[in-house]
C-alpha cells in the first residue's frame, strides 16, 4: 500500500505515506480522501425518513410566504442550526423568528410558554433544531393547535418519536446509523439542500431568481461539526474542510469579527473553530444572553457584528474565571472518587453554564467518564458528562431516566445533559458505576496515546507539515497525528505566556540544528517541570504534534508538546 501510494504522489514524505497506509480511509481513492468534496460525500437527502416530507412543508411555506419560527439550543450546534435557517430562508424571502432558551431558566428544549410565544408573533411553521426529539408533551400542544412543527434534532431517539409533521433525525431507531454522526447543522445543510431541490421541481427559479447558495454556509456547518465534537469522517471532514475555506473568506460577517477579536492571524484550522470561535459563542449560553450566537452567525450588519463579537469576547473571559475556580473545587471533590470507574460530583454554587466544560476537564485528567452537577437551593440539579470511548454516555443517562433513577436527560455516546434532585445522586452514581462495569469493566482503561511515527528534529520541515495538513482536519474520529523525537536534549527552556502558563523550549537531538517547542498550558504541572529541569541534562523522550511557527515566519517549524519521558537504559 505504502508503495503504491509513494508511486502516485513521489513528492509525498515518508512519514505520511506510512501514516495514509494505516488509515481508514472510508473507502475513499487516496486523491479524494486528500482532497473531500461535498459532491462526493452528501448523501441523497431522501434516503432520511421524513426528509422529503419536511423539505415539501418548508417549500409550501416558501410559497406561501409563511412566517417561520425556529426554536433552537444554546450551544454551538444549535446557534449554527438555527442560523443557517435565518440565511437561508430569509434570503428565500421568509421571516425567520429564532427563540433560544435561556440555560438557567428554561433549560434544555422546547416548552410550551416559549413555542406559543412564537406561535403569537405571528410563525405560521415552527421548527425545532437540536433539539425536539423528546419534548413529546410541548409539541402535543403546538400539534392540538393544529401548527406543523418539523423537528430537525440528531440526539439518541427513544421508540416513541413525538407528534410533529415531520421528525428528521438520523438517530432514530428506524433509521440505518449511517449518519448518526452528523451533528444538528449538517442534518440543517442536508434538508435546505433538500428544500431548494423540491423548489427547482416546483419551478421556483425560473424567470431569473436565483437559489441562495448553500456553499456559503458552510463556514457555519463546519463550525458545529468540530464544536459537537462528532466524528470527523466522510461527510463530516467535508463539512469541516470546507467551511474553513469559506471561513478564510470571510464571507460571514459576524464569524469574521470574531475571528477578530479572538485574536486570529494565522490559516483557520480546525483548532480556530474548536478553540476560538467555539467558546466565545458558547460563553453567550454559558453566562450571558442565549440568543447572541445566532445573532452573529445571522447578521448583515457590520456595526452589530462587532458589538456581538466584543460582547462574546468579554463573556468568555468571565466564563474562564468562573470555570478556574469550579474545576479546582471538583478535582478535590473527585480525588474522594478515586475508586470509582465514573465520577460524579455536585455543589449548589456551581454555575450551570460551565459545568459541561469542568466536566470535559475532569474527563482528561482522570481518564474516566465524568458528570457534574449545578444544585439548586431547592435541591434540583442539573447535570452535563463527558465520556471515554467505549462508554455511551448518552445511552446511559437514557437508560436512568426510563428507570426512574433521575428526573430526565439523554444526549450522544460522548456527552450528556440530564436533571435531577440531591437525593438521586447516590443512586444514580450507582447506576453509571454498575453500567460501565458492565459494559467496559471495572476499571478504566488505562491512558495510552498513540505515537504515529518517528521523527528527527532535522526532519520537521514544512513540506512536512504542508502534507499533514492534507491529512486533516483533525478532531474526533481524525485525531491528529503525534510524533516521538527520540533522545531530545533541552537546550532552552523557560516559562512564558501569563503566570508562565506555557514552557517555551528547544530541542536538540544531534542530527544536524535545533527544534523550536512549547508546551501549551504546562507550567506548573509535571511535564512543565520535567521540561524546565531538563536543560543541558539527561535526554527526554518528546512527544508532540508538528507545526508551522507562524511567528517567526518563514521555513521556521517547531512541535507542541504534549507529554514527555525519560531515556531509560
């Protein structure tokens, strides 16, 4: 395999050649994997049930000119769901009206206060986005009233699917899983592209109009495809390549002033999408006002998408304090779990909006599926996890809330929301304890991290990095690759960045220059240390992810380190 691939690209590095032969490429030719298309990779919209229906209603809204209301969530993927609705529709001559539920007051999906308020604005069409697939009791009201509601989700679906015209989801039971990881906007992209096929069959663009194009929201796509954290493969990695070329361009007014603002001068990757522009718009559900992430993603007016941008910014900065002191509050309570498979933890002065993000920490540090809890002062608690592979989470919490062991809750295989009172946490820690063990075993699996080859510091280059990049994006289900650079000698070592939250090093291994480093939030922790005692000592094993400095510019490389070990023997 190696060979040949090395026959068909005799520029490509060795490395990479080495690494495509091991990969899984979907079936795809080496050429298309290197290079995703969306025409290649987009599924027929039919083939999902009660896809065609739901593109039929939406085409006889378009023609009717009836007012539509979009009910949406408060993260990422549901702000890109339901902004995609806004772009599309409104430019389809639609008015769009968008409600978010506020996290703290309404909590997660649909209720009837907030669908009747719609319904009294005059929509005359309401659809659900990320959300829907379990509010069987809000959508049996908006059903009594005789509205259509088209529920467009992707989370787990139970046997019992709600009363609603049409329910697109690619994880109900009666649906094959080939799509199942999608997240709610690329299920979104897939019925607009069904929407505006069923328009070109009824004649609607002739005489001259012209169909908005879909290519230029991918940006929006592609960003809640990397901050769902669904795997990036097939269609997925599509969605993700291309949005960060439309991201490029700028064509998203509010997504570039919030590029902006987080500071971007670099090639987007999909670390701009996971790790800057991601948590910003999250910090408006976190902490601020819902609804500010879709304004952004839907706005055409410049001044407004630089007020929303500095607004998310500043909520994101607080949103990182809040979290810093929750975290280090859960670690000490975990550290009493150490026995445990699963950890979960609760306190009432836990601010709800960051609890998934402390639960996602918690998660890395300890190797093991991890649930965190906002109490109320009357005892009702809501709940986020994050998982590990192997244990779905989702069905999990699922499965505890038809027992009757919390209140409600569900989500996907890696993360979950569910609410309940004080008195269910032991019992429903019981429940997840029981539950991994049966299904992965007593303990955790241990933390292994895969080495994808060997490098020299003489062979980071660029070109080699130009290729990696080929490879990508990265992100769950791509992770990207990490190289060993055997027998290092710290030449340079020092804290940097605020209260030396990073170790900026070099690296020498005697075959011929030295190697830029650093490693991203390490100071003050083992690695850090080990890194800056290190210096003209005993040679470190380095492990590590390559990259261009764009800093310095240039032919310069250096890699981002992420663990480190001593020569032995």
């Amino acid at each position: 395999m190696a060979g040949a691939i090395s026959d068909r690209h005799p520029d490509m590095p060795l490395p990479v050649t080495r690494l495509l032969a091991g990969r899984d490429t979907g079936g795809l030719e080496i050429d298309s994997y290197l290079d995703p298309k969306i025409r290649d990779l987009l599924p027929d919209p039919s083939i999902f049930k009660d896809m065609d229906k739901g593109a039929a209603r939406l085409a006889d809204a378009v023609e009717a000119g009836t007012p539509v209301g979009v009910f949406g969530d408060y993260d990422v993927d549901g702000a890109a769901a339901a902004g995609l609705l806004v772009n599309v529709l409104g430019a389809l001559g639609l008015a769009v009206d968008v409600h978010i539920p506020d996290r703290m007051r309404e909590g997660y999906g649909p209720n009837e206060a907030a669908l009747s308020a719609l319904q009294e604005r005059g929509a005359g069409l309401i659809v659900t986005v990320d959300c829907g697939i379990a509010a069987h009791g809000p959508l049996e009201k908006v059903a009594q009233t005789g509205m259509d509601v088209i529920v467009v989700d992707h989370h787990l679906a139970g046997p019992e699917l709600p009363r609603a015209h049409s329910v697109i989801n690619p994880n109900r039971l009666d649906e094959d899983g080939a799509y199942g990881h999608l997240c709610a906007a690329g299920v979104v992209f897939i019925l607009l592209v069904a929407l505006l096929r069923e328009l070109r069959r009824r004649g609607a663009f002739e005489g001259g109009r012209q169909a908005p194009d879909l290519m230029r929201q991918l940006d929006l796509v592609g960003l809640a495809t990397v901050c769902d954290v669904v795997p990036l493969r097939g269609i997925n990695r599509a969605f993700v390549g291309q949005g960060l070329k439309m991201l490029a361009r700028r064509g998203n007014i509010g997504l570039a002033c919030l590029a902006d603002v987080s500071g971007l001068n670099t090639p987007p990757s999909g670390h701009t999408f996971g790790f800057m522009l991601g948590p910003r718009i999250n910090a408006g559900g976190r902490i601020g006002s819902s609804d500010l992430g879709v304004r952004l993603l839907s706005t055409q007016s410049g001044d407004e998408a630089l007020g929303l941008a500095a607004a998310l910014d500043e909520l994101n900065i607080r949103r990182r304090e809040i979290e810093q002191e929750i975290r280090a509050h859960a670690m000490d309570m975990a550290a009493e779990q150490a026995d445990r498979p699963v950890v979960l933890v609760g306190h009432p002065d836990w601010h709800e909006g960051v609890i998934g993000i402390v639960a996602g920490r918690l998660r890395e540090v300890l190797g093991k599926p991890a649930c965190v809890v906002s109490l109320g002062a009357d005892g009702a608690g809501k709940g986020s996890g994050r998982s590990i592979p192997g244990f779905r989470l989702g069905s999990a919490v699922i499965a505890a809330s038809q027992a009757g062991v919390i209140a409600g809750g569900g989500g996907h295989d890696m993360a979950a929301g569910f609410s309940l009172d004080q008195g269910q946490m032991g019992d429903f820690h019981d429940f997840l304890c029981d539950r991994f063990t049966r299904d992965i075993g007593a303990e955790p699996p241990r933390q292994i991290r895969a080495v994808s080859g060997l490098l020299s510091t003489a062979g980071v280059l660029p070109e080699l990095a130009d290729w990696m990049e080929r490879l990508g994006p990265f992100g769950s289900g791509n992770p990207e690759p990490r190289f060993a650079l055997p027998d290092c000698r710290i030449s340079y070592a020092k804290p940097v960045g605020k209260d030396g939250a990073h170790i900026s090093c070099r690296l020498d291994d005697g075959s011929g220059g030295t190697l830029n480093a650093i490693a991203f939030q390490a100071g003050g922790t083992p690695l850090g240390e080990a890194l800056v005692a290190g210096r003209d000592g005993a040679p470190l094993h380095i492990l590590g992810r390559i990259r261009r400095d764009h800093f310095r510019g240039g032919r310069a490389m250096q890699v981002e380190i992420e663990d480190a070990a001593p020569r032995t023997g």
